[in-house]
C-alpha cells in the first residue's frame, strides 16, 4: 500500500481544540476522511493512518469508529492515559478494534523535559507490549534526550518519531538537534516519520533549499527501512497545500532508488504499524 502515514481527523470546537487559535484560522473547522480522500487518489495514495489529537479516549474511540466506516483510514494512533493504573484496560476495551496500531502522547507540551522516564509513564510503555502496540513519540527538539533514554530503555518496543523531532527549520538552527537525530538513529527499535515539516519553516517563504539540509540528516542518519511519510494534513495547511508536501517529499526522493521510496511511501509504515496488507487480486 501507499499510505500517509500521518494526519488527522476532528470535529472542529474551540474548547476542545484551544491550540487552533487565530493565526491557525485555515484549519478552525471540521475536517474528516472525505475531505483528505480526493487528496489522497490525486496523489496516488491508498489510504492513511489517522493520528490523535485530543488527549482523550472519547477522540480515540471515535477515530476507531471512523475507521470501521471509511477504507482509507487503514490503522489509528490513538491516545490511552499511559501514566494511569487502568491503562491496561484502557488498551483492552480499544484494542478490541483491530485498526489500533499504535499510541501517541503529545510530550511536547510537558513541562518535564524528561516526562517520557517518570516511573508511572514508563509503566505505562511496558503495557505496550503485551498488546503490539507502536508508540509515536511527539517531542521538541530539547526532548530528544529523553526519547534517545526511552528507545534504549525498551530495545522490544516499535517506536516512531514524529516530524523528524521538530527541528527549528525557521530559525536555521541545526545543534543539537541533528547530533541528537544521530544518536537516535543507532538504535533500531525507532523509525522516522518525515512528516510536520513545512509547519516548521516560514509558512508564507519556505523554499525547498531550507528544508533539505534537514533531509539530508535523517536521510544519512536513519537506513532506509526506517524511514516514513507523513503529510500531517491538516495541519499543514498554515504552510502549504496538501499536494505541496507530497512533492517537496517526492523530489527529494528521486535520489534514490524505487525500492526505497516504495518502502518510504508505506511499505515501511506497514511493517512498523503491523498493518494488514490487501490480498492481491
């Protein structure tokens, strides 16, 4: 399959999405899979894997229910409250729903640079396994440190990076962004989700120059079994269309062979989400 391996779904409300503020206006309304699936047939795509945004069971059970009525969605990252005594049985009750292939939280936003090592978070990750689960780790450039502990500290766990650890694209800055990206890579148990770029650039003056020297660190960094598209759609809207981040993606691809851009354009997302591939005929 050719999957986007990252974007999302919401029913758009202020309370609930209070990230989406003014300067995000473009992406303040609903957006749902037959919205993003005349986007994905022009661009040659099977289907997608729909990503969390809301740090609530409710989204994820309504993201699996989406999923039941809507092929193009092929698997869902969701959310479980990994620090919780009851997140086994959080993981039981959604992983009934064979389209759970994974869960996310939004780390980011914790004040704790080292939130992903507090013991009950750590728990949590160890649960992960007894259900083949993956986790997606969303972190900020200052967190990788931690992410590079996490991947060491479970070499069994199937871990993703979101957005290529957010680099500060716009600011130019590479350190330590890029020698931590390096370190991360020497463990094989994380892929890279080349996803959520744009957004991190200058959104009215990106140009695909500014990105590549970014490429060219997890491209060098990360084998090319490891390596995962994203559109981050809709979010990359504030910077770009849809078919714009395909394509900033696919030139830079056209370097190598087309072996390694089938694995970038799903094969290896449907090795990491363990997801089920269509019968030929």
């Amino acid at each position: 399959m050719k999957l986007d391996a990252h974007q999302h779904f919401w029913n758009y409300t202020p309370d609930e999405y209070p990230w989406i503020d003014r300067p995000r206006e473009i992406i303040a309304r609903d957006y749902l899979p037959p919205d993003l699936e005349p986007l994905l047939r022009a661009t040659g795509f099977d289907g997608c894997i729909a990503v969390q945004a809301r740090q609530t069971l409710d989204e994820t059970r309504w993201l699996l229910k989406l999923a039941e009525t809507n092929p193009i969605i092929k698997g869902v990252i969701g959310w479980v409250d990994l620090r919780s005594a009851q997140v086994e049985s959080q993981l039981r009750e959604l992983s009934v729903q064979p389209l759970l292939v994974g869960v996310r939280h939004v780390v980011q936003d914790e004040v704790d640079d080292e939130f992903m090592l507090q013991s009950d978070f750590v728990r949590g990750i160890e649960v992960l396994a007894e259900f083949n689960l993956a986790y997606d780790i969303l972190v900020f450039p200052k967190q990788l440190p931690a992410a590079i502990k996490l991947a060491k500290k479970f070499p069994a766990q199937r871990f993703v990076l979101d957005h290529i650890g957010k680099p500060l694209i716009k600011d130019g800055i590479f350190s330590p962004w890029r020698e931590d990206i390096r370190e991360l890579a020497h463990h094989g148990n994380i892929s890279c989700k080349v996803s959520g770029i744009i957004t991190e650039a200058n959104w009215s003056s990106w140009e695909a120059e500014d990105i590549a020297p970014y490429f060219d660190t997890v491209f060098e960094s990360f084998d090319e079994d490891r390596l995962i598209f994203g559109s981050d759609w809709p979010v990359c809207l504030l910077a770009g269309s849809y078919r714009s981040v395909f394509q900033l993606a696919r030139d830079y691809l056209r370097q190598f062979s087309s072996s390694a851009q089938d694995k970038f354009f799903g094969l290896n997302a449907t090795n990491v989400y363990n997801l089920s591939v269509p019968a030929a005929g």
